[in-house]
C-alpha cells in the first residue's frame, strides 16, 4: 500500500463519519432512557430496549464494509460520548440553584444513576461489542464476504448475550434488585434477538450501499476474535493485513 492509497482511503470512506455520529447518538439516547421501565404485555422492558439493538445492527455495518478497526474506533467515540453526558449532568446538578426553582430532585432521579449505566455500558461495550465486530470480520474472511445476514445474526447473539449479561449485573440489579434484575435480562435478550431479525435485511442493504457508494469492502485479515486484539493500533495502515480495501 503505497501513500497515494493511504491518502485515498482517508478521503474515500465518506459515509462512515456520519454512520460513526448515528451511532453515537443512539448509544446516548439509549442511556439516557435506561431506567424508564416499559411495561408491554407480559414483558417488562427498559426503555432503550427500542434504541439499543440498532447499534449492533450499526457496527456490523461498519465492521463488514470499512473494517474491524474503524469498528472499534466507531465504539470508542461513542463511549467517550456516553462518559461526558454522565458526568456533566450530576456536575451541573451539583451547582447552587435559586430558592424559586424546586427540580433538583428530579434532575438527581434522571440522572443520579447515570454514571452507572455508563460503567455497565463500558464494560459491556468493550467485551460484547467489540467482540461482535471482530466476529464479524474473521468470518467474513472465512466466508470470503458471502453470508452477511447469517454472520451479522450469529455474531449479535452471542454480542448480545455478553452485554446483556453484565449491563443488567452493573446497572440494573443494583438498583431494581436480582428478582427484578433476572426478569428484565430474559425480556431484554429475547426482545434484542427478534430486533436483530428485523434489522438484518436493513443492515444487508446498507452494506450495499455503502460498498458501492464510498467504494469500501474491507478485509482485514489478522482479525483476533479477542476483544483486546489490537485495539489501539491503526491495522488499516499495514500492508499485510488489509486486502481488498477498495470496492471491486
């Protein structure tokens, strides 16, 4: 890969920006409805159960037409996002307010635990997603780019499952209680799978898309399904790693 490739791949890729900033905002709003319970049927869910699942749907995209590695910069970034809108609320909160305004306590109800669904987020994010992503780029060279909807399913199950399992050990159990806790982690993880079905033929069709339109279908292939695999490091950049960077 010589320079004029490098420049062109930084310029090429124009659309994943805005997938990166969409993904971003639904991770956000998803935390900021975490602790409104919703109450469908026999189903008790939290409210970002409906904004969620999409950010699976979201990465696989970006793993499988640009790459594992911008994948998980995609991750970071929105993480760093998830970090300042919990901590900024709780520090403005804690500001001296007038005698004639009487919302503290609901701003503290609204936000008071946030920091909490980030730390569950962190720590789910990092394993079950990123884990996700890189699932995503050894089977795609394992099936030499065939079978994305089958891929993206498989490897959000198991994402799912992972994240579920320790967002609703961080983040819910402490504060609704085990009993509580176990029953939203069942609604949960069912409601995220039958999302995930719906959202294959969507996600297919954007990575289409976005292959013809930005010219991207990359194959990275020293993808590590450890989560921790070289996370930091720009593999985009090493000539031995990537093939096929540009759209055939």
């Amino acid at each position: 890969m010589n320079l004029n490739d490098k420049v062109r791949i930084n310029e090429q890729f124009k659309y994943y920006v805005f997938l990166s900033v969409f993904y971003a905002i639904l991770m956000v709003t998803a935390q900021s409805v975490a602790y409104r319970l919703i109450q469908i049927g026999p189903f008790l869910e939290p409210g970002g159960i409906f904004i969620f699942p999409a950010t699976f749907a979201i990465s696989d995209v970006i793993s499988e037409a640009y790459g594992p590695t911008l994948a998980r910069k995609t991750i970071f970034i929105a993480l760093f996002a998830q970090a300042f809108y919990s901590i900024i609320p709780i520090g403005v909160n804690m500001l001296p307010s007038p005698s004639t305004w009487n919302h503290r306590d609901a701003y503290d109800l609204v936000f008071g635990s946030s920091w909490l669904v980030f730390a569950s987020n962190l720590a789910a994010v990092l394993v079950g997603m990123i884990f996700n992503t890189q699932l995503i780029g050894k089977t795609k060279i394992i099936a030499r780019g065939k079978f994305f909807k089958f891929r993206s399913f498989f490897s959000c199950a198991i994402g799912e499952l992972i994240l579920t399992t320790i967002i609703v050990s961080i983040a819910l159990v402490p504060v609704e209680g085990f009993q509580m806790g176990k029953h939203l982690f069942i609604n949960m993880y069912l409601f995220k799978i039958g999302f995930s079905l719906l959202f294959l033929y969507p996600a297919s069709f954007l990575v289409v898309a976005l292959k013809k339109l930005d010219g991207a279908d990359v194959y990275e292939t020293k993808v590590s399904i450890n989560p921790w695999s070289s996370v930091f490091r720009r593999n985009v950049e090493m000539d031995d790693n990537v093939v096929n960077i540009f759209g055939k």
